[in-house]
C-alpha cells in the first residue's frame, strides 16, 4: 500500500512539474509590459515612435530607447562574458560601435533563446574589416556575411563567430548578467515590450565608456 502511494506521489509529481514548466515556459515567452505605451503619452509622444533610437551601455548595464533627443524609456541589460569589443574563437565579447536593426524574430526557445530577437550588422563594414585583420573571419566568411548585410538577409554563424548577434530575451534574467555569447540581454518582460515599439531600421549605439 506505502509503495502505490509513494509511486501515485511521484507519478503526480512529475506530471504537475512537467505542466508547470510548459505553463510558465508559455506564460515567459508572451508576457511583456506596456510601460513604454504609458510614458510615451506622458511624454506627449505617438506610437509608433518617429524618430527611435536606442543607446546601450555596458558598464552601466542599461539599455535606453529615445526619441530624438528624448529619453522614453530605460531597461537593465545583461551581455557578454567576455571582454566588450573583444571576439575570438574562445572568448565572445559584445560589439562596440554604430549599428541598425536588420530584423526581429520571434522565438519558440524560450528556455535556452529567450522570446523575441532584435537583430544587428554586425558585423558592419568598420567591424568586417577588424575581423579580417584579427583572422577571425576567414575571406570566404567575411564576403559571406557581407553579401549577406548588403542584400538584406541576416548573416550566417561563422566558425568563430556567434552569428547573428542582436538584442534577446532571458528568462532567468536575474542568475548573472555576464552570461551571453555576445549579445545584449534583456528579461523576456522587457523584450517584449521592447520588440513591439522597435521598428527594423532602428539605430543602435553600443558604447562601453563615459557618455
């Protein structure tokens, strides 16, 4: 009798976890803020935005979407383990610099991918030829990617590069925020909302010093 109990108990252990962990993978991967709606009309701004920016700072962990000149909103950011600026075959950095977004994807993943992606040119035509220099990307993969930006496509993963590189969700946000591969990070709440306003064609600054 104690051993049927204590099967019954398992058994329903795991079929409870096992809907938990669906439900809440869904519950992550669709749930976002609409903070951004409601300072945007404080502001006396219409969405979409006209004039979207975002400016991205590592040492401060913070992501910041303006329009213009005007601050509309300000996120905590996760990114790379490695080095900002640095990338090679064993250590990934995030980028530094001026880049635009090229496109933005929607993520079944949730637990490993995060929700939504915004992505990036990375790298740009100042980057490709950093890359070209340092031996990380040999010709063929730096002609590649550079068809690839010039032609509108999302660049493929390079052997020592994790390409595409761009903006993600993380849903366990809060364990670490060096973490990435290169990318910047961002909870799924707040990719989400994020994903909603940001437009392709976006620019992206990211910046690792003083302003």
């Amino acid at each position: 009798m104690f051993a049927r109990l204590r099967r019954f108990f398992w058994v329903a252990a795991w079929v409870g976890g096992l809907g938990y962990v669906g439900y809440f993978g869904i519950f992550l991967r669709e749930w976002g803020a609409d903070h951004l709606r409601e300072k945007a009309q404080v502001l006396g701004l219409a969405l979409p935005l006209k004039d979207p920016r975002i400016e991205i700072h590592l040492s401060r962990m913070s992501l910041s979407l303006f329009e213009g000149d005007k601050l509309v909103t300000r996120y905590d950011i996760g990114y790379s383990a490695g080095l900002p600026g640095r990338m090679s075959q064993h250590e990934f950095g995030t980028p530094i610099g001026e880049f635009t977004v090229i496109a933005k994807q929607y993520r079944t993943s949730v637990w490993s991918l995060g929700s939504r992606f915004l992505v990036l040119d990375f790298p740009n035509s100042e980057s490709l030829e950093r890359l070209r220099d340092a031996e990380l990307l040999s010709d063929a993969e730096a002609d590649s990617v550079e068809a690839d930006l010039r032609d509108g496509r999302v660049p493929r993963r390079a052997a020592k590069l994790a390409l595409p590189l761009g903006i993600q969700g993380n849903f366990l946000f809060f364990r670490g925020r060096r973490f990435t591969e290169g990318n910047v990070a961002l909870s799924n709440r707040d990719i989400n909302e994020l994903y909603e306003y940001v437009q392709v064609g976006t620019p992206v600054r990211i910046i690792d010093g003083p302003y």
